[in-house]
C-alpha cells in the first residue's frame, strides 16, 4: 500500500480514461495525498478530492438523458438570454449594424431595429453558436457543465458557492485546478492557499474552458484575489493552454511552486502523473468520425476538434522526460477530445486499456 499525490492530465473527453486507472489504485488500498488536474484532469480531481469512488464516477458518466449520454448535454447551444447586455451592446455584429447609415431613417429607429434584429438573430441556434463563437470564445454556453457539477459536488455536502477554502475545510482535501489567463498571459494554479474565495465549481469550469469549444470565463470581483493579486475582469480559459500536465507541482520544489502548493506533502507520497497518451492504441478499438450531418461535422468544429486533439496531445515535455518513472501512460489514440458520446464497448476499451495500464505501472513501481 502506497500514497500518491496525484496529477490528472487534460485531454476532453477522453479522461474518462481515469476511472478505470483510479480503480486499480483503490482495489489495492493505495491513498491520495494532493490531487491537481486541469482540463478533465480538474474534473476528475475535484470529484476525488469531495470523495468521489471510482464506481461513482463510472456511475455519473453512464447516466442518460432521453436515451443519450448526459454529457452529451456538455455541448449546450448559448440560450438568447445568456447574452448579457454589455456583452450585446459590444458586439462585432451591432457595431456592423450601427456603421450601416440608412437614408431618411430616424438614428433611434435605426437603434432599435439594429437591436431587435440582433435578438431575433439570436434566437437560431446556430446564429447564438457562431456568435458565442466570436463574441464569447467559444460554440458552446458551458452552462450544462456547471450545473452538472454543482449537483456532483453537492451529493458530496459540498454547496453550489463553496469556495476553495471552504471546500478544503470540509473534505480536508489538498485540490489545486489550473487555468490559463489570456489576459495577462499567465498559468494560474487555483486552491485554497491561492485563490480560497473562488467557488470550487467555477474553478472547474474554469479549467474546462476549452478555447473555441466553450465560453471563456470572466474572473468575477467577488472571487476575491490569487496570490493577493486582483483577477477582476480577467478572461479565464482552459488550464491546457499553458499546461496540460503540470507534472511541476508535485515533481519539483522550487519557491514557485512552494509559493502555490506549500511546503512539501504532509505524508511521503510518490508522485504519480495520470496521462492521457495519444500515441498508445486502445486494444480493440478505431478512431470514430462524428456522425454525419451534426453540429460536430460543421467544418469550423472540425478544425478546432483537430487543434484540440493536437494541442492535448502535446505534453510539458521536460517534466515527462526527468519523471517518466513515475508517469502512468492511459492509451487513448483515436479517441476525441469532443467524444462526449462514448458508451458501449468503446467506453469500455478505453477503461480496460487504462486499467491494464495502472496494474503494469504498479508492479513496476512498487515491486
């Protein structure tokens, strides 16, 4: 039996892959100590650290909504009202419409059609996704995700507005979940001793934020500040941006990473990266193309789809190549990062896959 502080990789959908990997650790009576992740790396993180097993997370991963996976539902169109009126009135859209002088028509006339033709534009879903798109970052609202979230985290006492600091006093969890800032440009590493007044579950949205996939998220003034530095305002978006696996911050003991994680683990944990490798078959399974005619075979989707599949399958490299010893590679090739609709045998290739490789990192590690 061994403790691990652990690092999820991001990689989409596929990190469902973690529960199969999660459930050799527990069957042998292995423990957790500090859990970070990004991307999916962060959902999964999360739901360990408010206690989380891994049937639970087989569990919310098969659950069905009008005959189809939930999260599915991930990939929720922008409804007309998600637009709040500052975000409206600063569009690319409305600006076009304004710079557009219409002969013998009154300039407050002019004002209002602009703006009712811009909600009745919007109220297409596929006009509100490509205006997301522009305007928000992203195709899709992210709202789904949250509420998902929030009813996960909350069967675990962990409340919608929870903060960081919060959350680490009920669970006695050490959880750290990685953004990007696109504003100033900066990897920011989110837990109670950085950011405690962000809300557990934006955090993971945070995190999820996937650039061209889902909205960005704007760093709100009751958040309070990280590292005693306001974030009001700030764009907020998916940690993958600047590292995917932030192998770093249980692997390395600089004063950055003191300065995020404390002093060293309270308990002797090894480290233990959790990665999502797309360059590992899947023993049985083939790379699957979205069907035909959805929103995922749109040609814009499409390239961000390969983008995402590139960006997620590039590593922090130097931190793989001085702690590979105690990496654990998950095989994923010709799975997609927007495959939200796995079920089946193919959803059970991938866990297999996983399994069998935890076991094989185990008996190597620990022999």
């Amino acid at each position: 039996m061994a403790t691990f502080d652990v690092v999820f990789e991001g990689g989409g959908a596929k990190g469902v892959a973690f529960a199969g990997a999660l459930e050799v650790l527990y069957q042998g009576n292995h423990r957790l100590a500090r859990l970070v992740g990004t991307s999916a790396g962060a959902i999964t993180a999360a739901l360990c650290a408010a206690g989380f097993t891994p049937a639970e997370m087989l569990a919310a991963v098969g659950e069905r909504v009008d005959g189809k996976p939930r999260f599915t539902r991930f990939m929720d169109v922008p409804a007309r009202n998600s637009f709040d009126a500052g975000r409206l009135e600063r569009s690319l859209l409305l600006q076009m419409l304004e710079s557009i002088d219409v002969p013998f028509i009154p300039e407050a006339i002019e004002r209002r059609f602009d703006r009712a033709l811009l909600h009745a534009l919007l109220a297409n879903p596929l006009y509100a996704q490509l205006f997301s798109f522009v305007e928000c970052g992203g195709f899709f609202a992210g709202r789904a995700f949250l509420d998902w979230i929030q009813e996960k985290l909350a069967f675990k006492g962990i409340a919608p507005n929870d903060t960081l600091a919060v959350f680490h006093a009920k669970t006695g969890a050490d959880l750290s979940l990685v953004v990007s800032d696109t504003t100033e440009m900066e990897m920011l590493v989110l837990n109670h001793r950085t950011a405690p007044d962000v809300p557990v579950a934006w955090a993971v949205r945070m995190s999820m934020s996937i650039p061209f996939v889902w909205q960005e998220v704007i760093w709100r003034a009751e958040w309070g500040t990280y590292l005693g530095r306001s974030k009001t305002g700030n764009v907020i978006v998916d940690g993958g941006v600047l590292s995917n696996f932030p192998m770093r911050l249980i692997a390395t003991s600089d004063e950055f990473v003191r300065a995020i994680m404390g002093e060293a683990s309270p308990f002797e944990a090894l480290n233990l990266g959790l990665m999502i490798d797309e360059n590992l078959p899947v023993p049985g399974a083939a790379a699957k193309a979205p069907p035909a005619g959805s929103f995922l075979d749109f040609p814009p989707v499409r390239r961000v789809a390969r983008l995402l599949d590139t960006m997620m399958g590039a590593w922090d490299s130097e931190m793989v190549r001085r702690f590979n010893a105690e990496i654990c590679r998950l095989p994923a090739k010709g799975y997609g990062v927007l495959e939200f609709d796995m079920e089946g045998a193919r959803l059970d290739l991938l866990l297999q896959a996983a399994r069998q490789a935890m076991t094989e990192h185990l008996r190597a590690r620990l022999r």
